[in-house]
C-alpha cells in the first residue's frame, strides 16, 4: 500500500533480479571468497579506514593516541600531492592510503552557485571555490577530462601506482566547490572500487590492474543532477552499493563486487535526487540501506533492493548521509540551510512516521556536513561554524558554542577526541563530553573539503591537491 501523504510516491517503483545467475552457481568458490572478505574486513576493522566513514559508516575510529596539534611544520609525517584536484576522502587498508581525482574541468552550471555562508559574509569566511579560487570566479571547460585513482604508501606517502582513464559520454555540469572525483572510492581489502561523476565505474586489484569497469551513464542515462553528482559507492559483504537518484531517473544499483554484475536494480519514481551516500546498518531483523533523498528516508533490503520503509519529508538538497550507532538506530541531517535532524530506529514497516522516529529536531543541522555520535552524544558542526552536542537518546541540546570556520567535510571521532575539519584549513579539535572543551585548533595551507580519514593512529585529511598525514604512530 502507498501513503497518500509520501512525496513523489514509488508509482511502479520495482527491484529487478538480474537474469544472470548468481555468483555463487556461477564460481564455485564463491562461499570461500565471501568468508575471506568477512575475515578481511574484521581483522582490518580497528586499523584500517575502508570507506568514506571507516569501517562501520559512522565516523569513529579505535585507534588510540590520536594526534591533537599540529601545522604545516609539526606532526606531519608526510604529505603528497596528487595529480588533479578532487574532494573524495582517502581510504586506508593495509599498507595502502587510495584516493581519486580528476585531471581537467568540468563545465560549471550557469547561475548563482549558492555558498555555506551566506551573502557578503562568504567573502570574509574564506569560503573557496575547488582549487582555492574565490567563489564566483569560474573557469572554462576542458575538451578532455581524466579521472585519477592513486594508491600511495601508508607509512611514508610514496606514490605506489596509479590509474587512469579518460572521461567518456556525458559530462554533468558541477558546482564550482566540487569536481566529477567527489565520490570517495570503497575497498575490501581484495579491491579497490573508484566511481565517478559521469557514471563510470572501476574496480581495480591491489596493484592497480583492473578487474572490471562499466559505465553507468551509458547503461542507463547519462548523469543528470543539478550541481553535479556526489554519492559514494558502498560495501555490503561482496555487494557494491550505488545510489543514482538522480532526477531523471532514479535508481539503486546492487552489482556484484567480484564480477561486476548486476544482482538488482530497484527503480524509484523519475525526479527523486539525492547527493548522499548509502548506508548499511543492522536492524532487529537484519541489515537494512538507509537512503537520505528529496521525498525522504528510507530502508531498504540488501537482499533484492525491495523498500521496507519510508519516512516522508521533501528536502530540495538531501546531502547527509545515515550514522549507524550500533544498536538498531541511526542518526541523520536531512542537509539543506538549517536542515532537520533525527533518530530512527530500524526495523519498521510501511510510513515509520508515528513509529519508529524516537526524536526529530525540525532545524539547526548541518547542510552538507553528515552528524556523528559518540559516546552517546550527537555533535554537528553547521556551515557557519555553530557547533553543538545533542544527548543521543532524547535530541536535547546539551551545549552549543559558535567558532569561525566554514565546515563541508563530516567530522570524524576517535580517542576522546572529535575532529571538525574547516574548509579554510582549519581543524577544531573537541575534548568529547557534555561539556565544550577545545583541545586545538590546528591550521594548514589549504583548501580541505574532504572528510577526513583515520587509521594506525593517524589522521589523513585530503587538501583538493594533496593528502597530508598527520601524527607518528604507524
């Protein structure tokens, strides 16, 4: 049954199996390849940092002795420059920190292109366009683009190989604080998965030799989104996760990680979009997709891409993505200026509305930034610098204090510590608890838009130019 009150309802929204026979009567190893992922991923759970928001999506680290001060002359242990400019985060597994890029430009859109900051006022923030270039300030578009994977040393930053391939049909329009390369890559230790704003798609082995590629704007529909594109692929066992709402059409892709086949397709009504990333969480009757889009949250099943719940809301620009905690509930901005926040607990049928939403705070969170929850509080910091802490349980404010900074990147948490990185450079570095503390703010030359990463007791941040490692431990 579909409410009447749900947005853009599903009207003949389906998941389709794919025809091809599943890996496991195609490959009769299959089970041995699915237990040796699971064994990677959890010998490789504390140390390493597999996808945008580490091992588990919610943003927080085990590691302990995490660095607390630095600049650009103390606690660097290296930093490299990339070829090309990008926002995706570095992911880290093994003895390899991977990261994407893009080599040429994309055509910006025409028109105003809205800042975190608002008015005059951006100026003053130090809010950049990627690259640095003040925004307003647009260039032209190159005849050939490339898209960049690089797999650098995690100890010293040596460049250890790196892959690239030419842009291919159409080109999406961007925002000028963003390129095509804005999609973090995900591994499992076996593979590394890179997507990219046209649709293309790679998975490439340890040493950089490709396994498989598709093109997903040519199967499909070509890339069409306003400001471009910016959802991060995901991994769910040997499933790679793709969410492609992207206006026109809108789907949510589920390919075979080791083959590169589709195992489901679930098609959502055209004109739903959604610039976040999906999210797998565990429910009380199993694993469950968040998906953070323009009608509205909803779970979805890994099995076979059938929608299991919604919460209906319209959100004109649905950024944030899902932070599971660990025990059936997740924590979600909607994104947009003075975005609504939430708790839900998983496991429901149907519209959760009166079910299964234990709290929702209707403003005051972030616009691109996703929340995190540590300790059993919910911190956030919004595009002008108020930062906050809500109790987890009850979404009450618990303190709030405003600090300069221009804030894109989700934070990330470990050790005590909660780490927001500002565009300008900046990282505010917070004593978690219930009350404020600031441990440091450290400054660095740069633009940084990326979410942070954290593995062996580093913490890895992604200038548009280059990756910097900060702290010694290895």
């Amino acid at each position: 049954m579909t409410d009447p009150t749900y947005p853009n309802p599903d009207n003949g929204a389906r998941s389709v199996m794919s025809n091809r026979r599943p890996f496991s009567h195609a490959v009769p190893h299959a089970t041995l390849v699915a237990a040796s992922l699971l064994a990677v991923a959890s010998s490789v759970r504390a140390q390493d940092w597999p996808s945008w928001r580490g091992a588990d999506d919610s943003g927080v680290s085990r590691d302990a002795n995490l660095p607390a001060t630095w600049s650009d002359t103390e606690n660097i242990a290296w930093q490299t420059t990339l070829r090309g400019l990008g926002v995706s985060t570095p992911v880290v597994s093994g003895n390899r920190v991977f990261v994407t890029s893009q080599e040429g430009e994309a055509a910006e859109r025409q028109g105003n292109h809205p800042t975190l900051v608002r008015g005059d006022d951006a100026t003053g923030a130090r809010e950049r366009g990627l690259g640095g270039q003040a925004t307003g300030a647009r260039g032209g578009a190159d005849e050939q683009l490339r898209f960049v994977v690089t797999a650098l040393d995690r100890d010293t930053g040596a460049r250890v190989w790196e892959y690239a391939f030419n842009s291919e049909g159409v080109v999406p329009e961007v925002h000028e604080k963003h390129n095509l390369a804005s999609p973090s890559p995900v591994t499992d230790g076996q593979r590394v998965y890179a997507w990219f704003g046209t649709g293309q798609l790679v998975a490439l082995d340890m040493n950089g030799k490709p396994v498989w590629r598709r093109h997903l704007g040519e199967e499909y529909a070509p890339v069409s989104i306003v400001w471009g594109p910016g959802s991060s692929p995901t991994l769910h066992e040997d499933s790679l996760l793709l969410l492609c709402y992207h206006g026109r059409t809108a789907y949510l892709l589920s390919v075979n990680a080791v083959t590169g086949e589709t195992r489901w397709k679930y098609d959502h009504a055209p004109g739903v979009t959604s610039y976040s990333t999906p999210v797998v969480a565990d429910g009380p009757a199993g694993p469950e997709i968040i998906v953070n889009s323009s009608v509205g949250v909803a779970g979805h099943s890994p099995a076979t891409g059938e929608r299991l719940w919604f919460y209906p809301e319209e959100n004109s620009f649905p950024i944030p993505a899902a932070v599971p905690a660990g025990d059936g509930v997740v924590y979600l901005n909607r994104g947009y200026r003075s975005s609504p926040y939430m708790a839900i607990r998983l496991g429901g049928r149907g519209d959760i509305t009166n079910t299964h939403v234990l709290w929702r705070q209707p403003t005051s969170g972030p616009y691109v930034p996703s929340v995190i929850q540590y300790d059993g509080l919910v911190y956030m910091a919004t595009d002008q610098g108020i930062v906050s802490a809500v109790d987890a349980k009850t979404g009450e404010r618990v303190w709030q204090q405003r600090i300069p900074g221009v804030y894109m990147a989700s934070p990330v948490a470990g050790d005590g510590k909660i780490y927001f990185v500002g565009e300008t450079g900046d990282t505010l570095v917070l004593q978690a608890g219930r009350t404020p503390k600031v441990l440091a703010t450290n400054t660095l030359t740069g633009r940084f838009g990326a979410s942070p990463a954290i593995a062996g007791g580093r913490l890895f941040l992604r200038a548009d130019d280059r990756i910097v490692a900060i702290g010694n431990s290895r």
